[in-house]
C-alpha cells in the first residue's frame, strides 16, 4: 500500500513537472504576441474607444482579417478585451504595454526579443566555443551590436537606467551615504545615482560611462532634476577612471566582464581612488548549489550567453578585489537579493 502511494505520488510529481515544463516551452507564444502589439503601436493607437478589426487594420494599413485573429490572441492574455458586439478595446492591464508606462514592459520586451532571443536560442554555440552565443549570431560583441544599432542601444540604455531607479529603495535602506559628499557611478548608468542623489540632498554625483550611455542618462536626469546635482564624464573604465569621489559605485557592472576585465575596471577604480574613498560592488552573489538561488543562476547564464560575463561568490570576489589592491570591510545583503560589498583600498 506504501509503495502504491508513494509510486502514484511520484507520477504526479512527474506530471507536474512536466505541465511546468510544457508551459514554459510554449512561452514564446505570449512574448512574440506581446512584442508584435508594441511593435505596432497598438497599446498606444488603440487609447481608450473601441475598435473593429477592420477599423483598426485600415488606420494602421494591416489585413484585417489576420489582424482580427491577432487582437483574439492577444485577449487570452488579458491585454485587450473582446467585446459582445465584436469590437476590441485596451484592457486596464494592456496600458502597461504603452509607451512611458511605469511597467518599462515595452521596451522590455523590445530588447529581450531584438538583443536575447536569438543568442539564447543559440546556446550550443557558446557551449562548443566558449564565447558569447551573441558574438556568434551577431557577428560582433553587444557593445558593439549596441553603438551601430543607436535606437536599440538608447532603448536598452533608458530601460537599465529606469529599472535601476525603481529597485534603488532596498539598496538605499541598507547604504549609509551620511558621511559622502561625492558619489560617483562608474558604469552603471545614472539610475542609481538618480535615486542616491534625489534621496540625499547633500550629496554631488558623477555619472562615468561611455559617450552614448551619458547622451542618453542627460535627459533622464533632467527628467527627475537631478541634473544640476550629477555631472557627466565620459569615458572607457578599461582605460580609466577618471573621477574624483567619495564613494564608488559599481552596480551589476562586474557581471557583465570575464575576470580579466573585472580585474582591470576595478584597478582602474583603485587608481582613481583616494585612500579614504570607498567602493560597493553592488550584484548578486553566485550559490554554493543552484537551487539555492535560481535567479542568480539564470543571470549567470544570461550574461555567459550575451557579454562573456558571470556572477560570482564571495569568495571569488574577495579574491578579485585583493589583486586590484581592495579588502572587503563588510557585505551587507538586501531584500532585493542583491549584496553590497564594501570595499575599501587595502
């Protein structure tokens, strides 16, 4: 009787396994639907009347009998409503999908389908090769994808640094910025910058990036007017980094470079620094087992599969910031799952 039981408990297990699986292989349905909506304008253009197929397709010169099956699929995912008089209107979760929305899922999607998709699909060529599956669907690095294709590059530039700004507050609760005067960002954006700067009154920023990253951050940081309070400095942290401040950040930066670049940035940092600054290495740390922690996981295969890059433990950190000439003072996780790793110049 046991043995029945615990035989019936596993094919269960097995069949729910499986359903989870399924559902995760047929994902690309609802994230191709929702990226064709946005690409067409259709969260924005369709606003808050009702429209037939026909009505819509000859606004947006469309076939309007495909577009009838489109604006069905997108209904089962509860981003528009179908009508009784068969008509469509924008459901109230659809206006996610519009442009400025706090969401940011427009240009999400936009950049996992335009920039991830193919590298991820292509997952056997970094496994044969070692290198970034992007380089070998591209034929070129993501920074480089990035500066030749400016609208997506800007596109991606403006989600991190949104994104960025809207997780700030579990890292701004466990950051103690009292005795700063000066914090600078190498690297990272402005978002957090944004949020330490508009958090603290008496602190300056300094936004360190590359040209087309500050050109696209000036803008944003006139939007939430911090703008006066951050100067921007262009740069390459590979060569230098050339600030002066009391407070380094590096925020999901190192994860984005193998360890010989990793190394370089932050003796780049430690060359800048004086012995009294500081400098936070903001990301999640790599789990001893997988399951302990999925998301780093996934983050790590993402950044093998798209810049070369990994997470990495504590340990592994510790030993980075060692030859760069750092010692860690203390780490301090947040509710987010992210850590701070103070470093100070050993």
């Amino acid at each position: 009787m046991g043995a029945g039981r615990t035989m019936t408990g596993s094919a269960d297990e097995q069949g729910s396994f499986e359903k989870r699986l399924r559902l995760q292989i047929e994902a690309y349905h609802g994230a191709a639907l929702v990226y064709a909506a946005v690409k067409l304008g259709l969260p924005d253009r369709m606003g808050t009347r009702s429209w037939t197929a026909e009505q819509l397709g000859a606004k947006l010169g469309l076939s309007a009998p495909h577009l009838l099956r489109f604006l069905r699929g997108l209904s089962t995912l509860g981003i528009c409503e179908e009508l009784p008089d068969g008509s469509f209107a924008l459901a109230p979760a659809g206006q996610s999908l519009q442009s400025g929305a706090p969401s940011r899922l427009a240009e999400k999607v936009q950049i996992v389908v335009e920039q991830y998709w193919q590298p991820w699909a292509n997952l056997v060529s970094c496994l044969e090769t070692g290198k970034p599956s992007f380089d070998h669907v591209f034929g070129m690095t993501v920074w480089e994808w990035r500066r030749q294709h400016a609208e997506q590059g800007d596109v991606f530039n403006s989600y991190l640094a949104k994104e960025t700004l809207a997780q700030a507050d579990s890292i701004l609760e466990a950051l103690d910025v009292s005795r700063v005067r000066t914090v600078a960002d190498i690297g990272g954006g402005g978002g957090l910058l944004a949020a330490v700067v508009r958090a603290n009154p008496h602190v300056e920023g300094v936004l360190f990036d590359r040209p087309h990253t500050v050109e696209t951050a000036k803008p944003y940081l006139l939007s939430l007017g911090v703008a006066g309070r951050v100067q921007c400095v262009s740069g390459d942290f590979l060569s230098a980094v050339e600030v002066q401040a009391d407070l380094y950040l590096l925020k999901s930066v190192l994860q984005q470079w193998d360890d010989a670049d990793s190394l370089t940035i932050l003796r780049n940092c430690r060359a800048a620094m004086q012995d009294a600054a500081r400098l936070l290495v903001i990301e999640r740390l790599g789990p001893k087992r997988a399951v302990e922690d999925a998301a780093s996981i996934m983050v790590d295969l993402h950044m093998m599969a798209i810049t070369g890059g990994r997470t990495r433990s504590r340990e592994q950190f510790e030993a980075l910031l060692s030859q760069a000439g750092f010692t860690i003072a203390k780490v301090t996780p947040t509710r987010s799952g992210l850590v701070i790793i103070d470093a100070v110049p050993a």
